[in-house]
C-alpha cells in the first residue's frame, strides 16, 4: 500500500531527486515516451545531483522506467477489474511470451482463473518482479464455460518466504514475501487507493 502513495527509487535519498525521477516518469507515463526518451531525463537528473547509482546507466534507465510503466499499467487494470467485477468477476493469469528468462513459477500460474476476490489474487497481480510482464485479464461466467469451467480453479500456494535485501547497502533486513514473487511486488498496484475510492467506483 505504501507503494500506492509514496514513489520511490531505490537508492535515490534525496526528496527533491525523488521528485525529478517522479516528474520525468509521470511524463512518460503521460507522453506515452520511449525508453531512449526517458533516458534523456535521468541523464539530466543524475548530472544535476551528481547521483552514484548501482549499475550500468542503461540498466538503471531501463529499471525504472519498466517497472514504473508495468505498475502503473497495473494499477489501472485493478481499478478496472474492481469497476467491472459485478459482470466480469472471475480473473486470469495471463504469462508474456515475451520475456528472455521467464520464471518457472510465473509460467506454471499461467492460465490460473480465480474469483476477483480470492487474496492470492492481490499478492500475485503483477508485476510479480523486476522485468515481469505478467498481468491477468477479467472474465465473465459464460467465459470460464467456453474454457470448459464451471468455475475458478483451485487456488495455487500461497507459502511466503523470508528473503534479504538491501545486501549491498548500509541496512541490509530481512522481509516476507510469496514465494515466486520479489520482495516489494507482493501487492496489488492501486489496491489501497481504489478502496479508498469505493463508493465511488460502486456508482
């Protein structure tokens, strides 16, 4: 939840660096700017804080922008699915063909149809790491029935794992998250906000 009304940049400490790295995204976002666009940006942030980061600048560049881009992309669907839930309850985990590396887990979830409402659901509603591209897709009853379904599947685990983090900084610490997913993605982007807002979505 914190996720959904606080931006962040690892290793950025500084609030007005935070804010430029949050200027230049919210600009993507709204432009619709290519990644080779965006790094113009944070090459013109980190020269004017003279920011050390972890990393290539091609990496870095590349991390922020994805990972921003995907999450909010996703935050966008929940509040879709959360609007529509009444006609579409049930949800699909749909794996993207287009990753290099995919995850062994994320790809045994592909296909997955559970209600909206099923926790697992929020913990696992992409992206579930960096570089992941899964998302889910909303489906209505008659759906599940042209799948052969006559309803959601069984939930997958949901086992949590304690993983370190932060080794390579000055506060290294230890955090819970599902197993298959990374530490900091076991959320669903805008969860909180859209609850927040439910009245008004229910109208």
């Amino acid at each position: 939840a914190e996720h959904d009304h606080a931006f962040m940049v690892a290793g950025a400490n500084r609030d007005d660096l935070v804010a430029d790295f949050r200027a230049a995204v919210d600009k993507a976002i709204a432009e619709g700017a290519t990644l080779e666009e965006f790094r113009k940006d944070f090459d013109a942030i980190v020269a004017k804080y003279g920011w050390s980061y972890n990393g290539g600048r091609n990496w870095r560049s590349r991390v922020i922008y994805e990972t921003n881009l995907r999450t909010s992309h996703a935050a966008g669907r929940w509040a879709q699915a959360q609007a529509g839930r009444k006609w579409r309850p049930f949800v699909q985990y749909m794996h993207s063909d287009a990753v290099e590396h995919p995850r062994e887990l994320h790809l045994a979830w592909n296909g997955v149809v559970l209600h909206i409402d099923d926790p697992w659901v929020a913990t696992h509603w992409g992206p579930n790491g960096w570089g992941c591209k899964c998302t889910w897709r909303t489906l209505a009853m008659r759906d599940l029935r042209r799948m052969g379904k006559t309803g959601p599947d069984p939930t997958p685990p949901g086992d949590t794992e304690m993983v370190t983090v932060g080794v390579r900084g000055p506060n290294p610490r230890t955090v819970e998250t599902p197993v298959g997913v990374d530490p900091g993605f076991g959320y669903a982007p805008g969860k909180s906000w859209v609850e927040a807002l439910s009245p008004t979505f229910e109208e």
